[in-house]
C-alpha cells in the first residue's frame, strides 16, 4: 500500500480549475517533489491534503484511511504535518515555544489534569519537552532557542518553521518551498535536512519546490503541474529535460 494517494482529484475555485484531475502516489520513505510555475496548483494540491479544501471529486487516502472523511484538525492525528508557503509561527512566542505547539497531537492528557499538574502531566510535559530538544539539536536552532519569533532573521523563521513540522513526528512531511528566500548556504543546510528527515527520521516527504537543484538532489520522484494538470512525472532529470515542462516554465 502507498502512504499517499490522490486519485483523479479536482478542485475549483469558483470558474478556476486550480487541480484538474490529479493523480498522485507517494510511497514510503520518498521524497516527492511538485513544481510547475506559479498558480500552477501546488499549495492547493497541499491544502486538499491538508483538508482546508475538499475537493469536488476524487478520493485521497493516507496509508488506506480515507482522508475526505476526516476534519482539518484530526489530520495531524494521523501523522501528516507541514509547513506553510508564508511562514506560519507564532511571532511573540519564543522558538521553544513554537516548536512545542508542534506536539499537540501527543497530547494526553485533559484540562483537569493540567490545571491539577498532576504527575501525569508532569510525566507528559518532560516527554514534550525532550522531543522538542531532539528537533533544536537536531536543526541546530540552541542559539535561537528562547528567543521570540519576531527578532529573528528569516531564514531562521524558515527552519523554526520546519522544526514546528517535525517536533510532531509525522509519518509524512509536507513542505511547502523550504527553500524559497533562504541564501545559498542556507539552501545547503536545507537540502542536508532533508536527506536526514529521510534517512534518520524514516520520515517520507512531499514537497513543492522551484529550486530544480536542490529537487535534483533530495527528490527521487518529481510531478510537474501546469494549470491544475500534471505535465509530467518522473525522476527530477526525466521532468526537468520534459518539453512540456521546459514550456510551461518559458510561457509558452
Ligand atoms: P501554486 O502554489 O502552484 O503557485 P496555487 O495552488 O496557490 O498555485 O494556486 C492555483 C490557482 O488557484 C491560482 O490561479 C490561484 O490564483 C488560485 N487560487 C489559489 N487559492 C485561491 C483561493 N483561495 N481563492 C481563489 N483562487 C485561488
Ligand atoms: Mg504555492
């Protein structure tokens, strides 16, 4: 069984079709890439996993569960976490802080407990909090670590941001441009990340991306979309080398 798949999803946007028919399967332990230019489709092929849409038609299964049966908020619960194209954080809470909302799906215990501080939740904290460690280690985020959001350089948001994702433990990763405004050394970091998040973590990752570099060098698989439609599926030199995909990035 596949961890992802998408069959013959379409969504629409009043008289836009954003995905039109979309067939996509992720297996497990790949990484996946979707590029096409903008408007293409991507972040809304991404919100339809996410289930902030529904789409219209087709069906869209995460390891044989049914996801269009389920509500955006139970689909962390499953195992799915991402990040967002516009960097979504808490801006006047600290990195620490932010990463620990990223646990919220291993949350246990109820609001009596925590108001009682009982052991349990003592128990459960000391687990959130060694988790979230792991992640700051991991992402080398210790100098950032109790600072706020808000004073911190972009590129520093951009792997808070991951951090948030990955504290959760997802089966599947969904990253939404991680690369988009980072400088090339900070591309770099990225692109060993990901391999890690792969390689270490066992974690399987979907993400869109324009840098065909870096979706050369940690993709197995790329999809290429074009007005909601897929142009193109393959390895990252198959889709880069693709005429219709060469087209659709020249306009033409
Ligand atoms: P991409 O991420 O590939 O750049 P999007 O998925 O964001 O593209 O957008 C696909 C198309 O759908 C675009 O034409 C965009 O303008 C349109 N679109 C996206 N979100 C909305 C929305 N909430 N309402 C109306 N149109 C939207
Ligand atoms: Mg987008």
């Amino acid at each position: 069984m596949s961890l992802l798949e998408i069959r013959d999803a379409t969504l629409k946007f009043g008289g836009l079709t954003a995905v039109n028919a979309l067939t996509l399967t992720v297996e497990e332990g790949q990484v996946f890439a979707l590029v096409g230019p903008n408007g293409a489709g991507k972040s809304t092929a991404f919100n339809l996993i996410s289930r902030f849409y529904t789409p219209v038609s087709g069906s869209i299964l995460f390891d044989g569960q049914d996801l269009l049966r389920m509500a955006p908020h139970q689909v962390p619960g499953v195992g799915i976490a991402r990040t967002f194209q516009n960097i979504e954080l808490f801006h006047q809470a600290t990195v620490l802080q932010n990463l620990l909302v990223g646990r919220h799906r291993h949350r246990r215990t109820g609001m009596v407990e925590n108001i009682l501080f009982t052991p349990r939740v003592r128990d459960e904290e000391r687990a959130h909090r060694a988790a979230v460690e792991e992640v700051i280690d991991f992402l080398d985020l210790q100098p950032y670590r109790d600072q706020r959001i808000a004073g911190l350089p972009y590129g520093v948001r951009k792997v808070v941001e991951l951090g948030r994702a990955l504290a959760s433990k997802p089966r599947l990763l969904l990253l939404d441009e991680p690369a988009s405004g980072l400088s090339v050394e900070e591309t770099q970091n990225m692109r060993w990340w990901i391999d890690d998040i792969r390689r270490q973590m066992g974690i399987t990752v979907l993400m869109v991306e324009h840098d065909m570099g870096l979706v050369s060098k940690v993709c197995d698989r790329v999809l290429a979309l074009d007005g909601g439609k897929k142009i193109a599926e393959g390895t990252p030199a198959e889709v880069q080398s693709h005429p219709a995909v060469i087209a659709a990035y020249l306009g033409t």
